[in-house]
C-alpha cells in the first residue's frame, strides 16, 4: 500500500513524538530518591506499567479531568504501589506539572518538517491545551501543527472512540479531509491503534524501541516504522518513485 494518496496525519504526541515513558522516570526522581530501600527500587518496567493502570483507572473514573491533575491525582497511589514514601502535596502537583519538561524523540522535529511538506499534521492528544502548549514551546521547538485537538477539548480520553470521531469531523470542516484520507500516526496500540480501526482510520504504527505503555497482545496497523524518521523517509521515497 502507498502512503502518498492520504491527506492529513493525526498523532498521537506522548509517547509517538514525545519520550514520555523516560519524562516520567525523570519526573518520580524525587520520590524514588527518597526510597527507604533504593538498591531495591522498583524497575523501570515495573513504574511504567504501575502508571499506565492508574493513569488508565483515573482517566476513565474522570473523564474530563484536565491530564496535569490526572498526573496529579495518581501521584500519591503510585508511590503507594511502588513502595515509595507518601508524597506531599507540592510534590504531587509538581509531578502533574512535569509533562512540558519530558524531551521530544531525537528525529520527532526533523521528521515532522519533512512529513509537514507533504500533508497536513494534526495533533489528536489525551493531555490538556496547557501542557501541550508547554510541550510545543519546549522540545517541540515551537512546530507549526495545523490542528491541535486535546482531550480537554474533546471531554473524554483516548481510547473513547469519541476523540476520533471528534477529530474525523473537525479535520472535515476545516480543511475538507475526508475520513478515509486521514492516517492515525501513533506508538500506543492501546490508545490508538485499535480505536483507529473502529472507526474506519487507517494507521501508522511508530514501534518505538522498547516502548511499554499502551502495548497489547495484538498489534493492529497499516504500516510499521520504529521511528518517525523512518516514516518521512518511506514517505520521501515513495514521492521520489512517482
């Protein structure tokens, strides 16, 4: 299948463009320096996979929950899960205020300048307008998307098929991108992949190497990279075939 006929990419940002799994590690430091046993601290796979389930229970317990106070909330449970000494208050909000410090991929810029030339690029993310703004100003280096759609805008989170639905008809109205011309472009099978499909979108699976959060049993997509970079190659070569 050629990726040249379609229009517009959605992406998701937070662990396709953005290395949220390390942001994270980064962000419960402080915690994890205070660990009454820290030879014995729990792995990166084990916090990563203690997030996802809390983050998981939290967003669907509060849908509309802006992401920062999600992060917020779940702070003091995961230290609790991990072992870890109770956090205070500021340290929590501290650790739901941390999302616009977590560091892009290395290609993610680059790849998204390239691909910009060939469609449009829109942001379709489960965090709040805030953050993201803080994400774009920041390891983002200020890119230029032509759409930013965010769970606070929408109400609900990924995986809600209503983020995409929601997407599919504000894509339609402004630019005149029909469902079938969009490419959902995303690491997280979880969040992204499968909901895709419901829908009718097809999708870019971006496997980032050893990636944990949003992985599943099955794996549905269209197409497979490792990396953006490899797609806006993919992307080039094809264009340099026609």
């Amino acid at each position: 299948m050629s990726l040249s006929p379609y229009k517009l990419l959605t992406f998701d940002v937070y662990g396709t463009l953005v290395d949220w799994e390390s942001g994270i590690i980064a962000a419960l430091a402080p915690s994890l320096s205070k660990s009454p046993s820290p030879t014995n601290n729990p792995t990166r796979s084990q916090i990563l996979h203690a997030y996802h389930d809390l983050e998981r229970a939290q967003q669907t317990k509060t849908p509309s929950m802006l992401y920062c106070d999600v992060l917020a909330t779940i702070h003091a449970p995961l230290c609790e899960k991990l072992n870890l000494p109770p956090p205070s208050a500021s340290e929590s909000r501290a650790f739901g205020e941390s999302i616009g410090n977590w560091p892009a991929f290395p290609d993610t810029v680059g790849a998204l300048q390239r691909l910009k030339k060939k469609y449009r690029l829109v942001v379709l993310s489960n965090v709040d307008r805030e953050s993201f703004a803080k994400t774009n100003a920041g390891s983002l280096e200020g890119f230029e998307f032509d759409a930013v759609i965010t769970a606070q805008d929408v109400g609900s989170y990924k995986p809600d098929l209503a983020n995409f639905e929601f997407m599919l008809g504000a894509v339609k109205e402004r630019f005149g991108v029909e469902r079938g011309e969009v490419l959902q472009t995303a690491q997280s099978q979880f969040h992204d992949h499968h909901p895709a499909q419901k829908v009718g979108i097809r999708s870019v699976w971006i496997e980032r190497p050893g990636a944990i959060m949003g992985n599943l049993e099955e794996n549905v997509f269209d197409w497979r990279f490792e990396t953006l970079g490899g797609m806006a190659d993919a992307v080039e070569a094809e264009g340099e075939a026609e």
